[in-house]
C-alpha cells in the first residue's frame, strides 16, 4: 500500500511580500498567500490525497495555510486535530528578523549574508543555524511524532517554513548539508513523497 507525506510550505506572507527576514516573527499571509494555499488545496483535491492526520508550526502563516488548503481539498473537518508545535516554526534570525535582505546586504556585505543565509552550520548574530534546526528541533519531533504515522502507513500532511521543510528533507534523507543550498521550497506548492513499506518511492511536487 502506498502512503503519502506531503510537505507544504506557506503561502507567501507579508514580509516575503516585503522582502524582510521573517524568522519567528508571526507574520499573516499576503493576498497572494491566501490564494497561493487555496490552490494548494485544489491540487491536493485533484490529487486525490486525503490526510490521517496534520502538522503545523505554531505560526500564523503556517497554520492559516493549512486550514485554507484543508478547505479547499474538501477535507476542512482535519482543522479541529491539525496539530500546532514550536519545534517546526521557521528558524531564528535573531538580529536580521525584519530587516530587508538587500539592505542587510549593503549593511554587511553580499558575501556575509549569504553565509547567513544558506550555510549549514553558520547563524546570524543572535539567530540558528539550519543545523540547529535539524538536530535541536525538527529532528527530534519528527522522529517521535510524525515518523511512527508515517510508518503505519497513515497520510500526514505537514504545513510549516522553508528552512523547518528543508531541515525535513534533510532528516528523510533525500538531502545533505552539502546539496540543500540547492532544494527549493516554493510557497504554496505541495511537496509528496509516496512511501511504499515505509520507505520512500517517489518525490513531487503538485505544480
């Protein structure tokens, strides 16, 4: 029997919209957010991927994704059990959070707010590290909550962050610290993965 994880990262939020390091600030979703999660519904509708149970990061533009995308796919009941948990918010960017990345980079230098941005293991001034996010965070609540689901063949939903969803994808194996920098998770796009006997078979994205 094949099962389903489907990775959803928010919709676009106001300061996406804005261009601004976001981070644990809780921020709504843009107008083209709300739509953006809609659509995601819709896909997941056509798709014909019904969810046991879903996950979501205890921030706004996280949770406000999932109830709409919920809506939509016909399946808005899963709200009332949709649980909410600190360990899948969006990493801390400590100092940078609210400040517009092309004026952090006149401030610091393109070059050093790269490193910020897209290494393994270096923070920002007062902020995580994707590691961080790997080992202190998302790895754990996975492993204990979201991977026994997964492994009794249950079909799981989880609506969280760009960096919560690219630590994911490092914890499912299906990248490294070495090749994340590359794998992009587009707002409001439905990332599956179908497992067959609790290993995974295939990897999409619903676009």
């Amino acid at each position: 029997m094949t099962n389903y994880l489907v990775l959803l990262r928010h919709g676009e939020s106001r300061w996406n919209l804005e261009n601004r390091f976001t981070g644990f600030r809780d921020v709504d979703l843009s107008e083209n957010g709300v739509k953006e999660a809609g659509e995601a519904g819709r896909r997941l509708k056509t798709a014909g991927i019904r969810f046991d149970r879903v996950f979501t990061s205890t921030q706004k533009r996280a949770y406000t994704t999932a109830e709409l995308a919920l809506g939509q796919a016909g399946q808005g009941d899963l709200v009332q059990t949709m649980i909410r948990h600190d360990d899948l918010r969006e990493r801390d960017y400590g100092e940078l959070t609210g400040q517009n990345k092309d004026e952090a980079r006149a401030q610091f230098g393109e070059e050093q707010v790269q490193i910020w941005r897209r290494s393994y293991d270096v923070p920002p001034p007062g902020g995580e590290c994707l590691k961080d996010v790997v080992e202190k965070r998302v790895r754990p609540y996975y492993t204990q909550t979201i991977k026994p689901l997964v492994e009794q063949g249950q079909n799981i939903l989880v609506a969280a962050h760009g960096n919560s969803l690219r630590a994911l994808l490092i914890i499912l194996g299906q990248e490294t610290p070495e090749s994340i920098n590359k794998a992009e998770m587009p707002t409001g796009v439905p990332l599956v993965f179908e497992f067959e006997d609790g290993k995974i078979v295939k990897r999409y994205f619903l676009d």
